[in-house]
C-alpha cells in the first residue's frame, strides 16, 4: 500500500504540474481489511506496535485528505493477473473485467 500510495502522489504531481486536475481523495484499493483498518485507524494497539514506516506514511496522507483506502474483494483483485499463477477460468474472468479480448478466438 505504501508504494502505491507513493505512485498515486506521483502521478497527482504530473498530472498538476501539466494543467490537469485530479480528483482528491485518489482511491486506494486493498484486498486485505486489516491493513486498511491499521492505516485507516489514528489509534495504535499492541497488536501493531511492530508496524514499520510505511504504515504511518499511509496514514499521514489519509489524514492529508490526498488518498482513501477502500476494499476489494479477494475475488475480484485484478492485480491477481500480474502477480499470480491462475487457472483457465480465472483468467478468463480477469481479462473480461480488464477488456481485453483474444484476437486468435474464433468469430
């Protein structure tokens, strides 16, 4: 979450710096609802005392208004495409959500 947090800033930046304007709140999608919690929740427990930098750089910009976190079901993480080994009907599923097509399927 801390990278693309640091990518969504980035790309803000560019976008303002060429003359375009970006909607803020930049939605931050998760799959994981304890790490949205952890970011999202100012009060620290002892279960996350072991929290390294990334976490407070997430919830610093949160409280800054620049990202929202909010929730992806597990089944429906496109990012899973990218960073997994999936079956047939998988994939299948994936590539319909992201519009792609296959050029080799029969008309």
């Amino acid at each position: 979450m801390a990278q693309s947090t640091c990518e969504l800033i980035w790309i803000h930046q560019l976008l303002s710096e060429i003359g375009l304007d970006s909607s803020l709140p930049m939605k931050l999608w998760c799959d994981n609802q304890a790490a949205i919690h952890i970011a999202s929740n100012p009060v620290l427990h002892e279960r996350t005392k072991h929290i390294e930098f990334d976490c407070h750089f997430i919830r610093e910009k949160i409280q800054q208004n620049l990202i929202s976190t909010n929730h992806v079901k597990t089944g429906e993480q496109l990012a899973d495409f990218f960073t997994k080994a999936l079956s047939g009907p998988r994939i299948d599923y994936i590539c319909n959500k992201m519009g792609m097509i296959n050029i080799y399927a029969p008309s």
